[in-house]
C-alpha cells in the first residue's frame, strides 16, 4: 500500500508542476527527488522548523532518522495522509495534506518527538515540539500516545498533554485543548477511544474516557467520562444524543 500511496502522490505532484511551473524547484526539491513519504515528511518539516539553532539540512537527518528508529512509521504517515483525503472534504489529492495542511505537518511532527522522546532524546523532541508550536500553531508533549490514522484539521490553538491517549479513527479540529486537571506527574490527561470527533474549541480535561464512536460538541467542556457512541455538548457538557 506505501508504495502504492507513494506513486500516486508523485504522480499528483507531477500534475502540480504542469499547472504551476513557477513551483517546480520547489516540489521537484521536497518530493520528486525523495525515495518515500518518510524522506518527503522529513524534508517538508525541515524546511518548515529549521531556525537559526538548526539548519534544514541537520533537522531533515534528525527527523529521518527518528523515521528509521520506527518501523511502522512509514505506515502511521501513510495511513494519517488517506484519512485525511477521505474524511476532509475541501481534501482532493493525497498530496494536499503532505504539503499543505499544518495539521497532518503537526501530527508529523509530533511522530518524530515521539519517537525521540522514546529513545530519551528528551531536549531534541521538546525542540521540535516547540518549533511545531511556534509554526504549526499545535502543541503536543512528545510523550502523548496518537495511533494511527488521525485527522487534525485546520489545526491552530490545539493542545494535547503528555499523558493523553488517543486511538484511530479520531477526527479533532482547531482549538481543542485535552488538557490536565492538576498539576502532579499522575495520569491526568484525557483518553479518546476510537471513531471519536472533536469539534473546535472544545476542552476535555482530566483522566477521562471519551467512548468510542462518540462526539464532542463544537464549544464544549468535557469533566467527565463520556459514553461511546453518544453525543455531548454543552458548559459542562452533557449528553445529548
């Protein structure tokens, strides 16, 4: 499937190139001359968070070889890319979140501090997580569990801590916090089960279930567990459907 997936996201940048020629050096640079999407995810997050600490050229190595620390990477980026072409509708090409969409770069991002944060390279994740912070407008604690595939759409002013944990299939937009409710080293983040959606500008806070297949209204705050497959809404939030 990766190399399939690969093909037609070449194949679409080549389409891309032909409509904006202005762009070539620029696509032909982040994606044609790459070997998959690992390399690809790399170099556009390179290009994206160097700074004057780290030039794109050493971010893109680190970030690669955070890629190759993990063996199911490839397929957690792959599967994050369709779930985004198949579940955001302005999403018309595999290739428009690789390039285009700060939420799939966020979510990039975030797999490589997390990977990092693994291997106790503790100073290089929270360098990344803050340049994601400073560009993307998406703050993720590198040692906050994300399966794959999840959606972050639009992205800005979304904040996941450290202890949060969230599985597949889970759909969040702008401005949700899943935020702590004390400030002690316990387990106080939210847990999201899978098939969740997470409208803008809801805050779920504390160790709470968010049951699956559930929604979370836009505007909500969340304090406390919610039922799978039901609805909530509301300042607390409370079942609806």
């Amino acid at each position: 499937m990766n190399t399939s997936i690969w093909n037609d996201i070449k194949k679409e940048i080549a389409l891309r190139i032909d409509a904006e020629p202005s762009l070539k050096d620029y696509l032909e640079s982040l994606i044609l001359s790459k070997e998959n999407i690992n390399e690809a995810t790399a170099a556009i997050l390179a290009s994206k968070l160097n700074n004057d600490a780290l030039s794109s050229i050493d971010l893109y190595h680190i970030i690669l070889s955070s890629f190759d620390e993990n063996e199911i990477i490839q397929n957690s980026l792959t599967n994050d890319i369709i779930f985004f072409r198949e579940n955001d509708p302005a999403c018309k090409y595999l290739s428009t979140p690789l390039l285009f969409y700060k939420g799939f770069q966020g979510l990039a991002a975030y797999r490589s501090s997390n990977i990092l944060w693994g291997l106790e390279r503790h100073t290089m994740a929270l360098f990344i997580q803050n340049r994601s912070s400073e560009v993307f407008g998406v703050d993720i604690h590198p040692a906050a569990t994300i399966d794959s595939p999840v959606m972050i759409d639009h992205a800005t002013g979304v904040v996941i801590g450290e202890t949060a944990k969230i599985k597949k299939n889970v759909s969040i937009f702008q401005g949700v916090t899943l935020g702590g409710h004390s400030f002690t080293q316990e387990d106080r983040h939210p847990k999201i089960e899978e098939g969740v959606s997470i409208y803008a500008s809801s805050t779920i806070l504390g160790n709470v279930k968010v049951g699956a297949n559930s929604i979370v209204a836009a505007g909500s705050l969340v304090l406390d567990n919610v039922a799978a497959n039901s609805t909530v809404a509301g300042i607390p939030a409370k079942k609806i459907k």
